[in-house]
C-alpha cells in the first residue's frame, strides 16, 4: 500500500520521515502540500512533493487507482464526496482535539473555552461528515 500526506506543516513531512524509518525506503510515500513554503523546500528531495490549488490536488486523490493510505495532517480542506468515494483510498484524518467533544475548526480553542480537563488530538477516518469518521 502507498502513502499520500496531505496537507501542510513540519509536521506532516515529520510524519512522512517516520513512515519511511519505519517501512523503510521501499515505501512508496507521496506529499500533497496545500501550501508549500521554502521552510518545507528541504523535504521535496526526501519525497516526491506536489502542490497546487485545491482542485488539482482533490484531482490527483480522485485518479489514485491502487489502494493508498492518505494522511490528512494539517489540511484545511473539507475532502470532498468524490474522494472519499474512490475505492483506492483509506482516509485518515489528524484532528487537534479530542473527538466527537470538539470537532471541525479551532478545536484546541475550544477545548480551553470549554474548560476541558485535559486535550489531546484524535485521529479518525474520514467520512462524508466533518470530523466524524470512526476514531
């Protein structure tokens, strides 16, 4: 199975590092950056990297044709019903926030507004809801 992440930050190539010391190099992991920055320049020769606006990345997802773990980790976008309908893809989204008790945006906000006792992130997969896939 390949791996795509997709969505932005140190963290989301962080992640696709330890992918790779855990699968090794024979992992075949892509990045979908939605908002490349020379801070993240130094990863596009780790992995292949692509960027672009929000639709030709969404197209990119929708044209995978062999069965892909996508990472959505930092992404500020709503997949839409079209990826996650393609049988190729297990979707499996990093949310800030403890779920189902904070979901969508500005969820650690939330958690301290609400006086929660404790955080955390959760991560869940990705359904047609937002942020309520099976955790």
């Amino acid at each position: 199975m390949d791996v795509m992440l997709f969505g932005t930050s140190r963290l989301l190539y962080l992640c696709a590092e330890r992918i790779r010391q855990f699968y090794g190099q024979n992992k075949r992991i892509v990045i979908l950056d939605t908002d490349f920055s020379r801070a993240n320049s130094k990863y596009a020769t780790l992995f292949p990297v692509f960027t672009g606006a929000r639709g030709e990345l969404m197209d990119r997802l929708i044209r995978v044709d062999k069965a892909t773990m996508v990472l959505s980790i930092n992404n500020r976008y709503i997949i839409p019903r079209r990826v996650i309908d393609n049988p190729n893809l297990t979707l499996v989204n990093l949310h800030h926030a403890l779920l189902p008790r904070h979901p969508g945006r500005n969820a650690e906000a939330w958690t301290i507004f609400e006086g929660d006792e404790y955080g955390g992130i959760t991560w869940h997969y990705i359904d047609a809801g937002i942020d309520t896939g099976r955790i």
